[in-house]
C-alpha cells in the first residue's frame, strides 16, 4: 500500500513543478512587459568593447574609458560602432608619422562624434580631412574624435595622445551635451568578471537590468560608473578649459572652440545661454574668460540653408537626428573652421580683450553655475528618458513618448524642455487640459523657449472649443515669439497672424499672415507658404481660423 501511495504521488508532485514553473515563467514574462512599457530600464547602447567586431575598446585610463582600435579594419562598418578602418595610432584618419615635416602646420580637431564622423562611410568626407584638403599642401588637420567624449576626454586624449604630434594649433568642436560629466554610451567599463549569462541579461532583459541597477546585482549599480565618472568632479568643462589653457602655454600651440549647433526643422539653433534673454553662449563666456577665441559655426550653416531654402534638420544631419553632419554638413564646416583659424590672430585679439572686462568676470560666474548645473547627473538622466521620449514620437508611439517624458520629469520637475515634449504628445492623444498644463509650466520654467510659446498660442487661439481659445493670452505668447526670434520665423508670423485674427484684429492678421507666405517662400517652405495664403483669405473675410 504504501509503494502504491509513492507512485501515485510522483505525477502530483510533477504536475505541481510544472504548474510552479509555468506560473513563475508567466510572472516574469509580464514583469518585463511591465518593465519595457513603463521605460522602467535605462536603455543600453553599449560600445562593442569585448571582441574583435567593434571599433572600439576599452581603455586603461578611467578618464577616456574606451578608445579606438589602431590598425581597425571592416568592410561590413556600421558607421556607428564600426567603421571601414583607423590609422596605428587608433585615429579615424589617414596614416599620420609621429614626426613633422619642415614647414607644416599641424592641426588636431578635437571632438565626439560629430568630428569622428558617425554615419560617414569615407574619411576623406569627415570634416577634418575637408578642412585639410581646403588647406592644401602645408597644412595638416589630424582628427582626434572619439564618439561620446565630454570636452575634459577630449583635452585628456589630447594630452596622452595628442602632443606627441606637436600641434600648432588645437581646436576643440563643442557639441551642447559636452556639458555632461562623463563619456556616453559607457555600460560595460569593467564587467570582465561577470558571467556572460549576466552580461547577456543585462544587455536584452530589461526587468533584469532594473533589478541589477537597483539592487546592485553583479554590481551594476556601483561599479563601472564610479569608475569612470568620480575622475570628472561637477564641471567637467571648466576643469577641461583650465587645462587646455595649461597645456598651450606649455606646448606653444594656439586654440579655437568652435560651437557646433543644432540642426531643427525651421531653424538653426545655438545654446545654452548663460542666462534667460543673455545673447552670450555659457561656453563662449567660459572660453573668454581664458582668451580662447570662439566661433560659432551657425552662420556659416544659415547662409547656406537660405540659399538654397532647405530643412535644416534633413539637409545637414544623418537619419535627421539635429546634430551628426551629413557629407554637405561636413563641408560647410570645415569651410568654417578654416574662416576661423585663418582669422585666429583677431579672434584672440577679441577674447584677450573681453577677459579683461568686469562683464567678462560677471558672466564667466554665471556660466560656471550654468554649466555644472548641465552637468549634473540627474539632469543628465533625465535628458536620457527625454531623448527616447522623443525617438518614440517620432515613431507616433504617444504612450511610450508620454511616458519617458513623465520619468525625465520625476527626475527632473523643472526641465522646461521636458514639459513642452510631454504637451506634444498629449495634445496628439486629445488630453488637451493637460497638454495646456504642461506648456503653461514649460512656458513659466523657460519664458524664451519658442516652440512652447508657439505651440500654446496656437492651441489658445484656433481650437474649435471655446472654452479653451483664450485669444488674448494667444496674442501675448505669439507676440513674445515674434519678438525673440526678431520677425524672421514664418511660422511664428503665422502664430501670430492666427492670434490676431481670433483676437478679432484682422488688418494686423492680414498683414502678419503676407509676411509669413513670403517668408515661408523665400525659405522654401512652400506648403507653409499655401497654407498661410488659405488662412490669410479667411482673415480678409474677418473669419478666424479654427481646427479640432
């Protein structure tokens, strides 16, 4: 009898670990679902430091963390995290001696991406070998980026690397998320030691990564980010310019920053500036205060988009993205840097003045607090969930787009930026009293941030409800729109014009509505420019314009 029981119990107990394991595996499996919908996970874009496929590897010095492979070659490049081949010395560039020749000049560009030329198939299209071909014999242009360096990387690579070329001149290509006190793209510094099981995890299950960063499994949570981060203090950008100011004098090379800007759908924009209205970039009034001469490569980027009436954001960045330079990119800005260095001797001239100046000293103050305010570690995580809120608009995945804006705003309550993209994608999902919240907060946080200031007058004069068209505050935030961006924008004359209009004022509509047709025209917006002259019909009419 009993042997009986025993066997009768064996398919009960199996059926039971069955059933357990079934139900464990079904657990988990919506514990990630959970996890990858609410964006609990930070995401991973790691640099193929282990093994032979990717460019890059990791480094010795905790400061740079990954470099380039020297002598690197692929045929099958990516052109992100693989490229047709480096140089011995681990440069994306041509073969360069160590030694100089008699009567060459020597540049070495400094930067991220942008200058290493992510997304660029052939060297000769990067911006270092263009500036060095517009040059001629006589002059070398040594490209020494590396993708996701901070400027103190860069002035560190610089150093370890750089002065054994003995540079005449040094410029560093400035990229607005310099700011950040760390290398990006930096995951697996010194994870050596874990299993690859974990690594694997890690790397595609994203409930995995939550608990390793939470409960500093394997540790995830400490370990390779403490490494690296701890060498770069709160402002990484000033300790860089105090050094590179060192090294000059030192070396007896000249500098140059040169500010990169971002490419956008209707304009081309700088910043940050130091301040809400200041006309000064925080990394310009930190470079003066040192004597480095400054360029901004905007205008140079503007003169041509208005001559040849494209959409900045398409025409000068890969895949779109606002900020890695196209081929046509590419040779705007070498012809700039070379407008640049050949007018160094004034441009220094200019900044040795201005760092004499109280104002110089009042600014400099200011945007050292600006910067390391930039540079803080929850503001940069914050931008991180904004950049795959953005990502996921783009794609018009609106709930995962609201989502991550709402994990950049748990981190960050204040970031204006944050408030506007989130009032986006709320307004696609009809949440229009939340949408106006958001871009009310966006607008208060940040009161020149132009796309919020536009996106809420529209909202406030020509939505077809009442009860949410309040024309003269429309009037107000167009108005200020119009004002900062000095009358030039066509769809902040249209704002405008749509204002007025739902205001009642239709001569002023009238008229405001003729200059952004034209406007819209001569930028080579010409369905802009259609649509403006549809809505300038209504207003002659004294009909505002009204949508859902």
């Amino acid at each position: 009898m009993r042997s009986k029981s025993k066997k009768r119990a064996r398919p009960r107990v199996t059926s039971k670990v069955v059933t357990c394991v079934a139900a464990t595996v079904m657990t988990l499996a919506v514990a990630e679902a959970a996890v990858r919908m609410f964006g609990l996970a930070p995401a991973v874009k790691p640099i193929a430091i282990s093994g032979r496929d990717g460019v890059y590897k990791r480094s010795d010095n905790p400061i740079l963390g990954y470099e380039l492979r020297a002598n690197y070659r692929n045929d099958d490049a990516d052109l992100v995290l693989s490229y047709p081949r480096t140089n011995s010395h681990g440069q994306r560039d041509i073969e360069r001696t160590i030694d100089k020749q008699p009567n060459v000049r020597r540049i070495v560009l400094l930067g991220d991406s942008v200058v290493e030329g992510e997304g660029i198939r052939e060297i000769d299209d990067t911006i270092s070998r263009r500036l060095e071909k517009l040059f001629g014999g006589g002059t070398e242009v040594l490209n020494f980026g590396v993708k996701g360096y901070c400027t103190l990387a860069e002035v560190e690579l610089l150093e370890t690397r750089g002065l054994k070329f003995k540079p005449d001149v040094v410029v560093v290509l400035f990229v607005h998320n310099d700011f950040n006190n760390f290398n990006q793209n930096v995951e697996e510094l010194r994870g050596a030691d874990r299993p690859r099981l974990a690594k694997d995890l890690f790397f595609y299950s994203h409930l995995f990564r939550r608990l390793c960063l939470s409960l500093n499994l394997f540790h995830y949570g400490e370990d390779d980010w403490s490494w690296h981060t701890d060498q770069f203090g709160d402002n990484n950008v000033v300790t860089a310019l105090d050094r590179l100011e060192l090294l000059a004098k030192e070396h007896g090379f000249d500098t140059m920053i040169a500010i990169w800007p971002r490419f956008l759908d209707d304009r081309i924009a700088d910043g940050p500036f130091v301040t809400v209205g200041d006309k000064q970039l925080i990394i310009e009034a930190l470079a003066r205060a040192h004597a480095m001469p400054t360029v901004r490569l905007s205008p140079f980027f503007k003169r041509e988009a208005a001559v040849s009436k494209v959409n900045p954001r398409v025409q000068y960045s890969i895949n779109g993205d606002q900020m890695h330079p196209t081929i046509e990119a590419s040779r705007i800005a070498a012809a700039a840097l070379k407008t640049g260095i050949n007018d160094l001797e004034s441009l220094r001239l200019k900044a040795s003045q201005h760092a004499s100046t109280e104002a110089s000293q009042s600014a400099y103050r200011a945007a050292v607090a600006a910067a390391a305010a930039l540079g803080d570690r929850r503001a940069s995580e914050a931008a991180t969930h904004l950049k795959h809120g953005n990502e996921y608009q783009r794609q018009k995945r609106y709930d995962k787009a609201i989502a991550a804006y709402h994990r950049a705003l748990d981190i960050k309550d204040d970031y204006a930026q944050a408030h506007y993209n989130l009032a986006w994608a709320l307004r696609h999902t009809d949440r229009l009293d939340e949408a106006l919240r958001h871009y009310r907060r966006a607008v208060e946080l940040e009161p020149e941030l132009v796309d919020a200031l536009l996106a809420l007058s529209w909202l406030l004069a020509t939505h077809l409800e009442a009860a949410i068209r309040n024309p003269q505050e429309a009037v107000d935030l167009a108005e200020r729109a119009a004002k900062l961006t000095d009358y030039r924008n066509a769809i902040a004359l249209d704002t405008l014009a749509a204002a007025y209009a739902s205001a009642g004022r239709f001569g002023a509509a009238v008229s405001q509505a003729q200059a952004a047709a034209e406007l819209a025209l001569k930028t080579g917006h010409d369905r802009l420019a259609a649509q403006v002259r549809d809505r300038r019909q209504l207003y002659r009419q004294k009909i505002p314009f009204r949508q859902r």
